[in-house]
C-alpha cells in the first residue's frame, strides 16, 4: 500500500466518526503530513464519493447545534466559519432553520428549571439561569425575555 492509498484510508477513518467539513480534512490531512497533491487528490476522491459535503456538513452541524446541543445561531456562525464554511451557505441555511434563539432558549430553560426549585433566593434563580443561558451564547434580550416566560415577571423585579 503506498502512502496515497495510506493517507486515503487515514481520511475515511476520520470520517468515520462523525461528517467533516471541506477544511476539516485538509487540517487532518496537513497534520498527517500529505503533500499538497495527495491533498487535492484525495478530497476530490472523498467529493466524488460524496463522503464530504459542506452544504449537507453545514446542514449536520445546524441540526445537532438546535436539537441536541442548542446553542445561538451566532455562535453556531462562528463555529461553522472556523470548520471553513461559506459565509453565504451559513446565513442560508440558518435562514431556512425553522428554530429561533428564543425558542431554543426557553427549551434550554425549561429543562434546567429543575436543578434550582429548591432554591429560594430569586434573585439567585435568575442569576443562575442567566449565567447558564450566557454561556450557550444567548444576548441579554433573549435571556431576559425566557426569563419573563419561563419564571414569570416577579422573578425580574
């Protein structure tokens, strides 16, 4: 087997975990040390097998970003443009997400509501779930307005 073939089965073997962007396996490739003719090589071989795909990589990467990991669509942006991402594929797709930030949110919120019921202090409540929302990357509009929904008015007065 010579080192083509070596760096091809490398590449499947990456792939075979989760889908990958276009970039994804050029870093995975460079680190592996391929040349940048084996590269181009095998890339085009994996695109004509339709092992990658950024359009339907994006659409992955969207979907497990809203459903199983919800997070904010900008930063969904930005992990999308560091994997090597269209910016015009990303606003796109994320134009055709039927999922908002609010309603990503407040599902995020209702789930963890749990984890402070025994907690009395409100305003603590509300910190805590602030920081919690925060840190999935929703702006404070978002934050205050599942807040409202969710806990109701008093929790914010």
């Amino acid at each position: 087997m010579d080192n083509f073939d070596k760096l091809y089965q490398k590449a499947l073997f990456f792939l075979s975990f989760r889908p990958r962007s276009e970039k994804e396996i050029r870093d995975y490739l460079k680190k592996k040390k391929s040349d940048e003719q084996s590269t181009e090589k095998i890339i085009q071989r994996l695109k004509e097998s339709n092992f990658i795909n950024d359009k339907d990589f994006a659409n992955w990467f969207i979907e497990q970003r809203t459903i199983i990991k919800p997070k904010a669509q900008r930063i969904i942006k930005m992990e999308l443009k560091r994997k090597g991402i269209d910016n015009d594929l990303i606003e796109q797709l994320l134009i055709e997400t039927p999922s908002t930030d609010l309603a990503k949110a407040k599902k995020l919120a209702e789930k963890r509501i749990q984890r402070y019921s025994k907690e009395i202090d409100r305003k603590k409540v509300f910190e805590k779930m602030a920081r919690y929302l925060a840190s999935k990357g929703f702006d404070y509009d978002v934050i205050k307005e599942v807040i409202d929904q969710v806990f109701g008015k008093e929790y914010n007065d």
